[in-house]
C-alpha cells in the first residue's frame, strides 16, 4: 500500500462474521411483526440507534425490545439480539498481526454493551486479551458517543492519533461509511457480501 500510516478496521462483517438476518428470524419467532423493518442492516428503528452511542443503557433497551415481543422473556430476547454473532476466524487475526508490524491499526465499530460482552463471552477472556492487543486502541460506538457514518466518528480517531485523512486506510461492508469516510479524504476499501456471510480476509 501506498504511504499510509494506518488502518481502520470495521468488526462485524469485516473481522467477525455475522448474520442479521439470524436476528431478524429470531425476532420473528417472539412475535415482532415486520422484524425486517424494526432491524436490519439497511434500516432499523431508532432505539437501536441510541444503543449504540451510548443514548441509552443495555436495561432499559432490552425493556423496549421486550414490549415489541409476545411474552418473551428477557432471556429469550438478548438471545436473539446476540444471535447474528458468528465466528472469528484465526487467519484474519493473524493477518492484522502481520500488518501492525507496519501501521497503526484501530478498530472502528457501530456496536452496543450488549453485543461486546456477548462477543467477549463467546470468544473467551484470553482471546478477547490477544484480539485487543491487535489494535493500537479500539473505538466502540456506544463509548465514544458516534457511530458510522457520522464524521464525528472518523474525526475523533483522526484528531487523537495526529492522523491526515490521506494517511488512513479504512475498511467497511457498509457503503454508506465508506463514503462519509471518502469525503473526509479517507482511502477506503468496500467489502461486498458473498453468501451468508462478510468476508474480509480468504
């Protein structure tokens, strides 16, 4: 690659494979009605938008998640908001090690409380340990308080790294973030689906 200085990885879709549409069955079975209109990658209803920067806490969104379902208790629903997390495969983690020999790497992710401790739980705490190490430092949505494709969320990672937009390199499966990241002057690379899942890496 040309002269960048780092690289932004996405995380669901690009290093872990996921599934919405697992999350959009599972809906379906606890009664909500038009699950694919209520959450999807394309379009979702708002709350899930506040999850994720942070707007509201995991309680009190599992309690709205809870009054769209039939009876469904709140097991039953984290369980179907977790279950469109898959697996992590090793060689891609082994890719990103190879790269930070060379760049800063950082993690850019829209993601919620919810779905990290579900994330760390599945993949165990001295994975989590090794998966943190890759990155120089990890930017979570519902931390920082933007999620993509607001700029804010590209402007921060620039502006505490002392980054230039052309010295980045930024990896997504979601067109709409890669081009608020282009219009920063941020070198992009879109990731297509192919089949059930996102893959980034062979």
């Amino acid at each position: 690659m040309k002269n960048y200085k780092a690289i932004i990885f996405d995380l669901g879709g690009v290093i872990l494979n996921i599934d919405y549409l697992l999350t959009i069955n599972e809906f379906k079975k606890l009664g909500i009605e038009n699950a694919s209109d209520f959450y999807s990658k394309k379009m979702q209803s708002p709350i899930f938008d506040k999850i994720e920067v942070g707007a509201i806490n995991p309680k009190a969104f599992m309690k709205a998640l809870e009054k769209e379902c039939n009876n469904a208790s709140g097991e039953q629903v984290e369980n179907a908001w977790n279950a469109m997390l898959l697996d992590l495969p090793k060689n891609r983690l082994d890719l990103i090690k190879k790269l930070k020999n060379k760049y800063k790497i950082f993690l850019l992710s829209n993601t919620n409380e919810i779905h990290i401790q579900a994330f760390k739980n599945k993949i165990g705490e001295k994975t989590w340990i090794e998966f943190s190490a890759l990155f120089d430092k990890i930017y979570l949505s519902f931390e920082v308080g933007f999620r993509k494709p607001d700029k804010g969320a590209f402007k921060i990672i620039l502006e505490e790294n002392s980054l230039k937009p052309n010295e980045v390199f930024f990896i997504d499966d979601s067109p709409q973030h890669i081009e608020t990241a282009k219009k920063l002057g941020i070198s992009c690379y879109y990731l297509i689906r192919r089949g059930r899942y996102y893959y980034c890496f062979p």
